[in-house]
C-alpha cells in the first residue's frame, strides 16, 4: 500500500492512503470478448462458447457475495430477468468467491440465474477488471452479442442497475 503524505497551511497533515489502482476495463466496444469456462451455481461450467451464434450474454462482475451493493444488483437482475430472457439474453454474474459461498447466496438471494466462480481471477484479469491488490473485480458489466462482440459497457455504480444492460440487449435481439 502506497502513502503519500501532503503538508498543509497551519502544520495539518492529510495522510491518503492508496488502496490499490484501478483504471477501468482495457476492453471496449467492438471487441471480441475474451472466452471463459467457469464453475456455475447451477451447476457444470459455463463458457462464452456456449452462447455463440446463439444468444446475447450478460456477463456482470461484482466484487463480493453477501455484500450491500452486490445484493442490490443481484436482485436487480432477477427482478428484470423475464426481460432478460424476453430480449433473447443470457444473465451471468461473475465474482472471484468460491463456489460453495456463491452457491449459499443465491441461495438465500433466491436468483434462479447462473453465478460463476472466477476463483482464480483468470477471466476478471483476461477482461481487465481485477483490482489484483484486493484480489476482486472491478463491478464492470458487458453485453456480449452471439457473435461474442462486446456491444455494451457499464463501470462502477452504473453497473448496479440493469436497466443499461436490457436496454443493449433489446439492441441486439434480432
């Protein structure tokens, strides 16, 4: 962890405290949204490949199960999911939790689609949203059309509500 130290008028320092750097995704529209294969709540793996050609992926990273913020935009996309599925889209959310404490959540959230396990930060890392200090993602959604082009992106506290991913996916149905 970084300190910077700055002196102020009267002899009152301010002491900042750098908890680690994070500049968004390095990924944009247009782009090939890279592949992933990871552990699913539902139960299997879920890779990008399985939705080639065929539907619109909602891949929403959060930071941390059992969370305010991550609850919040959870119930948020199951609140919206028959809008989702209407609009021909698929919902993923994606965290760095293990399975078992994602598997408890849902759970208790009651959110009948798929969270995925990137335990090992491969994929959060691969669509550069990892804040490697803390080891979690960046809240970041992508709207992935089934030709695996990202059409969509929300960052930060956009991301907490869907409404910018549905409006996308109504885009892109066909």
């Amino acid at each position: 962890m970084r300190t910077v130290a700055r002196w102020l008028a009267g002899g009152l320092w301010v002491v900042l405290l750098s908890t680690g750097t994070y500049g968004g995704t390095h990924l944009k529209v247009g782009d090939q949204a890279p592949e992933f294969s990871l552990p699913a709540t539902t139960g299997g793996k879920i890779s990008l490949s399985d939705f080639r050609g065929k539907q619109t992926v909602v891949l929403a990273f959060f930071p941390a199960a059992f969370t305010g913020g991550c609850t919040q935009e959870a119930k948020s996309y199951q609140q919206h999911l028959e809008e989702f599925q209407k609009s021909g889209a698929q919902v993923l959310m994606v965290s760095t939790d293990n399975l078992p404490s994602l598997q408890r959540w849902a759970q208790e959230l009651g959110v009948s689609f798929p969270l995925l396990s990137d335990f090992m930060r491969e994929t959060a890392r691969a669509y550069g949203v990892l804040i490697e200090e803390r080891g979690i993602a960046n809240r970041t959604t992508f709207v992935i059309d089934p030709s695996g082009r990202i059409v969509h992106i929300e960052e930060g506290k956009l991301a907490l509500d869907p409404s910018g991913a549905l409006t996308a996916c109504r885009r892109t149905r066909p």
